[in-house]
C-alpha cells in the first residue's frame, strides 16, 4: 500500500511547471523515485527548449539585428523565402534571353538571305530588260524589277534600323549575366544565413540588367546609333557605400591586404583606365561610324537601282538606267553583307561590352579599397587571384604589369 501511494504521489507532481517531488523514506522506493525524477527534469527540459526555439524564431522573423554601419547582421526566414523566389525569377529570365537571342539570329540570317536575293533578282531582271526590246516583256521585266528593289529598300530600312546582330548580341549578354547572378544567389543560400539586405542587393541587380539589357516584351530596346558611346552598364552603380575615406587598411598584414598589394591593386585600376577601358571605347565608337556609313548607303544603293529599273527602256535617258538598275543592285548586295554578314552591330555591342566589363572592374577594386578596415574586405589574396583572372593573367604577370604602369608615370 506504501508503494501505491508513493508512485500516485510521484505521477500528481510531474508536471512542466515544478520540478519537486516529495521525498519518500522508504529504501524500497528509490530506485523508482530516480526514474520518476529523470522524467519529469526531461519534460521540464523539453518545454524549456521548446519555448526558446518558438521565441527565437518569432524575433529572426520580426525583426533582425543592424550593425553600427546599418548593414542588417542576423538573418531571417523572409529573406531566404525571398530569395528562392528572386533565384527563380532570374532563372527564368536567362531562358527567356536565350531563346530571344536564338530567334533574333535567326531574323538576321533569313531578313539577309531574303534581301539579297530580291536584290540579285532584280538586277538581272533589270539587265534583261536591255536586251528583251519593247513591248510587254520588256514592261513586265521593268516592273518585276522595280518592285522586288521597292520591297528590298523597305525590309533594309527596318533592319538596319533594328540591327537583329546587335539584338542577338544582347540577349546573348543578358542570359549569361543572369545566369552568373542565379548561381550567386545560389551560393549565397547555400553559404551563409540570408538577411534582408541580400535581397535588396539581388533585387537592385535583376533590375539593374533589365535595364541594360530589356526584354522586348516591355516594348523597349536600347538605341542602336547612340550619339554618345558609353561603356555597357548592368550592375547598380550604388553597389556599397562608397563615401567612407580609407583609413587604415596599411600597416602589416592584415586580411591577407598590405601597402603593397593596395598599391598594386591602384596601379592596375590606372592600366584599365588608360589603356584597356579606353581601348574598347575607341574601337566601338569607330565600329559604329562604320556600321552608320553602311546603314545608309545600302537603301540608298537600292532605291536608286529601283529608279533605274523604272526608267529602262527610256529614250531620253538611254542606257544610264540600266546601268544604274544592275550596278547599284550588286552594289547594294556587297554592301548589305558586309552590314549584316559581318554582323558589325554584334561586333559594336562586343566592344561596347568589354569597355563595360572593365568600368565594372574598376569600380570593384575601388570600391574595395575604400573600405575603412581591411578585415571588412574580401581577403586581399582571394582578391588579387580573382582580378587577375578575370583579365586572363597570372599573379606574376598582374605585378608586372602594375610596375611597368608605375615605371611610366615615373
């Protein structure tokens, strides 16, 4: 009868509100009364982490801790929802760009094959006119001819206005970019906590490319003879906060960054400047004169073919006409594929985009550099590794390079 009444007395108090129980004098009893006490201390336990984990999930999804600079630190279950939401918007996006940019090389190869053909059409039409004499085959040969040049100096006027080599370029650009920002928000996930300033940063860049590169649907494209050539942007141009002054990054080693690898690195910001950034420039501005020269000449070359079609067979204008009928045509078949066969807008979109690429090194490094502690950088090791590779060199080529730079400002 003890032993019944002490084991309902153990039961009453285990409860998750109090870890006593009262003691029994009995030998006999304690065994049991240890057991007894293991289980209530568990779901004691239990409880205890339970209310703890409920209460720090409540506050990561409520609220998150800001650093001293206002960089949010601690993350949140939003932001990593956020994100796998952003990852899959980009994903889509670069499918998007891809097929896009298949389609529009494909227009520019069928739009050229197209227009050279009416072209070639015409001016043999308009070389058979000269020998066919008069009546009605010479008036439907005239008028066959005149048409086809028409309706090629039509479809030329819309193609070098939209320049499809260009637009392929472009797509072609968009879908690596966004499949470069897919697999580093990938990473991020998977490397380190999300906090809400990861998504604004990848929201930022996604808007970023749309607006270097847009999707047709939004019925925008970017202007294909700029007045003013600039360096392709795709990035946000407030990637940090770039007002703090750099301050102390330079005394040993600290962050794998020294005085002389800052130096270096500023001594490399001064070769892209000068030298490769400057480089692709002039080269785009000078393919772009180019390609506007081409642009003009080769409707121009067919209209006037057209007119000379039209006017085969006039007495007051002699032999002049089919002159002008077959000679421009071929001329404007010569012209058209060194436009569109060559694809000069691709190669001006080429350029215009590597001048891109090294602004965007360049503000990367500054940027960098501009950093007040070196323990907030990127490791400057990893960092020197990830720039000379990015401009296909070796570490010990990059330093050379920075000296010869050094050596002729000196």
């Amino acid at each position: 009868m003890a032993t019944i009444q002490a084991s309902i007395l153990l039961f009453r108090s285990a409860s998750p509100s109090t870890t006593l129980t009262p003691k029994v004098q009995t030998h006999r009893l304690s065994a049991h009364q240890h057991l007894m006490n293991s289980f209530i201390n568990k779901l004691n336990g239990q409880q205890k982490f339970y209310t703890m984990t409920k209460t720090s999930t409540g506050r990561h999804r409520n609220r998150s801790r800001i650093n001293s600079r206002g960089n949010e630190v601690e993350p949140n279950i939003e932001a990593s929802e956020e994100l796998h939401s952003i990852m899959n918007l980009v994903a889509d996006r670069a499918e998007m760009h891809k097929n896009i940019g298949i389609q529009r090389d494909n227009w520019n190869h069928l739009l050229l094959t197209s227009i050279n053909g009416m072209t070639v059409t015409a001016a043999t039409m308009a070389a058979l006119a000269a020998i066919s004499g008069e009546g009605n085959s010479l008036l439907a040969l005239k008028l066959s001819s005149t048409i086809l040049y028409a309706a090629a100096t039509g479809v030329l006027l819309v193609m070098n206005k939209i320049q499809p080599s260009q637009l392929a370029e472009e797509q072609r650009n968009a879908s690596r970019l966004f499949k470069q920002l897919h697999e580093q928000i990938k990473s991020g996930i998977t490397l380190r906590k999300p906090t809400s300033n990861d998504v604004k940063d990848a929201m930022e860049r996604v808007l970023a490319i749309d607006r270097a590169y847009p999707l047709p649907l939004r019925g925008a494209m970017l202007d294909k003879f700029p007045k003013a050539v600039e360096p392709a942007v795709w990035w946000p141009k407030e990637m940090r906060n770039q007002k703090e002054i750099s301050g102390g990054g330079g005394e040993g080693r600290r962050n794998g960054w020294s005085e002389e690898l800052e130096e270096e690195m500023r001594e490399v910001v001064g070769v892209m400047k000068r030298k490769d950034g400057a480089e692709y420039l002039r080269l785009s501005k000078l393919v772009l004169k180019v390609n506007k020269v081409l642009a003009i000449t080769g409707p121009w070359l067919t209209g006037l073919a057209a007119v000379g079609s039209a006017l085969a067979g006039t007495p007051w204008i002699g032999s002049w006409a089919v002159v002008m009928g077959v000679v421009f045509g071929a001329l404007a078949t010569v012209v058209n594929t060194i436009e569109h066969g060559g694809q000069v807008g691709m190669i001006f979109e080429m350029y215009r985009s590597s001048a891109g690429f090294f602004m965007l090194m360049e503000e990367s490094i500054e940027s960098t550099l501009e950093e007040r502690a070196a323990e907030e950088r990127e490791n400057g090791e990893v960092f020197e590794t990830e720039v000379a590779l990015k401009l296909g060199r070796s570490l010990p080529e990059l330093k050379n390079l920075a000296q010869e730079f050094a050596s002729k400002l000196f």
